[in-house]
C-alpha cells in the first residue's frame, strides 16, 4: 500500500500542485470518470483548491496539503486529514525536510513559513512580501533550502522576483539568480548530485536554469520552440537510473519535453493533449523511471500516464472528484 500511496499522493495528485494560470493556482476538475478498473476517493480536507502537496520521506504516511484555506496535515496516509495551526490563508507551496518529518516549510504570498512541530505552530522565516511558488530542500544538506517567487503580472526586475537560497533552515536569504523571466515556478535538485539544482522561469527565452554549485553560479537552456517559455514543472527520474531524465512542461508548447543529458538538450514527448488541457505538472515514479505522470487543467484535469518514458501516452484518467486530495485504491 506504500507504494500505491505514494504515487497517489506525489505522483498523480501533483495536478492540484499549480493548477493553472489563475490567480490562485484554481483547477476545474469535472466528475470522476476513471478509466480501467483503478478508482479514485475524494479525501478531504475541505480547504479550497490544493495547490501542492509534502510528503516526508521518512514517514510516507505523513503529508502536508497547502490548499486556498490553509495548511492540512495527514498522518495516515491521506484516510484523515486535520488543519494546523497554519493561518487561513493562501498557501501555494509546501515541503517537508527529509531528514525530520516535523519540519516544514511553506510558500505563501506573503513569504515562507516554517514548523519545527509538526504544523502546530508556524512562524514566517523570511521572504517578506515575495510570492513563494516553489520550495525545494536539499535531501543531503536539509538546512539549505530553495525557493522560487514571483507572478507574471510583477516585473522581472523587482527585489522580491527571483530564486533565493538559505543555508540556516530559512533564518536568513539570499538571492542567487534574477533573471527568470516573471516568476520561478518549478525548483527540482538532483536526485544523483544535490549540488546540482534546476529551476522553471516564465516568460523568457530561455527558461530552464541549472546551477552545478548549489545555487551560486547559473546557466541557462531553451526548451520548447517558442521565444517566451513557461517552464511551470520539473521531474526527474530515480536516483541511480542511467542515464537520468529530465522531464520539464513549457505550457507556452502545451507539451513535455525531455533531456537525457541533465538539460543540455531538449525533445518534445509530443503528448497529445487537446487546447485548453494544456499540461501543468508532472511527476517520475520513484520506482521505475519508465513510468511518467501528467496532469492537465480545465477540461476536466485530465491526468496522461507514459509507460515507456514519454515514447506513448494514454488517458489515465478523465476528470478527478472535487478538488481535494484523492486516495487512490485497486
């Protein structure tokens, strides 16, 4: 069953993780209509939208949900969900450390929060007045912390847009690449290196970024086939597979391009999605990195599933129940 949740609830629910290009990460799912014999259960909690969702590493059954209400928690898999003491707010992003189950971070309008007790109490540790859509945690080094912000409506200059570093678990920050187009909406940190991080920008040229030092220094790669790309997910196949894949969603190309060569060059899975179900995350199955997950918003959050690394693709389902995290059962 570990397995099972684990894929339910990081790899195939990671379609509530953004959303779309609403103003708070809205999805529209339509009725389940599940293909095959696997259904999907509505399991609370009732929060508003899930914008994305953490899971400890250590505890597969402990998963934090930030959702438009506020910061749930679930401590059995996702059978119950109960509210931290997270304040009702927009919460756009969530991660929990690998090396401590209890310790989270979360991305909100307003900066990032952390929780040293598991959620029940949390304080703002920096980013003041930044939009944090994104936050990753380096699984070897756990106090140093990533986290991307900004929205395309702000400019690409401004103080708060960018991605930041912090080497003291969030008590100071500091900003190592600016120029990301409007926002940094996807951060992914290596699975075989973690000093090696890449990061999704929206609405430059050239919006995959990748830092071999964790962090200081940056290059960065064109994706998709258009001017101004949105690179608004990363996946990255187990730690060990050889060679190691890298799949990135340009919703500008509603498609998944994928790189063999950590990012160096980039090709087009070609998925068949149908305008507007445009592709808006994406995850690996940690157990075989053959087996690629895409979920889609509007027209129902359709979510695609490849077998064969992004060769073919199928519909794996035609619209999720309401919009709160799912238990997948078989």
């Amino acid at each position: 069953m570990r397995k099972h949740t684990f894929v339910a609830m990081v790899s195939l629910l990671i379609l509530f993780i953004i959303g779309g290009p609403h103003a708070h990460g809205q999805i529209r799912a339509g009725p389940a209509n599940v293909l095959g014999e696997n259904t999907w259960t509505s399991g609370g909690p009732s929060g508003g939208y899930v914008n994305s969702l953490g899971m400890a590493s250590t505890d597969p059954d402990t998963i934090y949900a930030a959702t438009d209400g506020g910061m749930f928690k679930t401590t059995d898999g996702g059978v119950t969900w109960m509210r931290t003491a997270f304040p009702p707010v927009l919460v756009r992003s969530v991660q929990v450390a690998p090396d401590d189950p209890s310790t989270a971070y979360a991305g909100t309008d307003d900066g990032v929060y952390k929780s040293v007790n598991g959620g029940g109490t949390w304080t703002r540790t920096g980013l003041e007045g930044a939009r944090v859509n994104a936050i990753a945690i380096d699984p070897l080094h756990p106090q140093t912390v990533y986290a991307g912000t900004g929205w395309q409506l702000q400019a690409p200059d401004e103080e708060t847009v960018g991605l930041f570093r912090s080497t003291d678990g969030g008590q100071t920050w500091q900003k190592k690449l600016s120029q990301v187009g409007h926002a940094v909406m996807a951060l992914l940190i290596d699975s075989n290196d973690s000093s090696t991080v890449y990061a999704g920008g929206v609405f430059c040229s050239r919006c995959f970024f990748k830092s071999e030092n964790g962090g200081d220094t940056w290059v960065s790669r064109g994706v998709g086939g258009y001017s101004s790309e949105q690179i608004v997910a990363l996946a990255m196949t187990p730690s060990g597979t050889n060679p190691s894949v890298i799949y990135a969603v340009d919703a500008t190309d509603m498609d998944v391009f994928k790189s063999t060569d950590q990012g160096e060059s980039w090709s087009s899975t070609g998925t068949p999605f149908i305008s507007p179900a445009s592709p808006w995350a994406l995850a690996v199955d940690p157990n075989d990195p053959n087996v690629v997950y895409v979920g889609t918003h509007y027209f129902q959050g359709r979510v695609y599933k490849s077998a064969d690394g992004g060769s073919t693709w199928s519909i794996e389902t035609e619209g999720l129940p309401p919009v709160v995290p799912a238990r997948y059962r078989d």
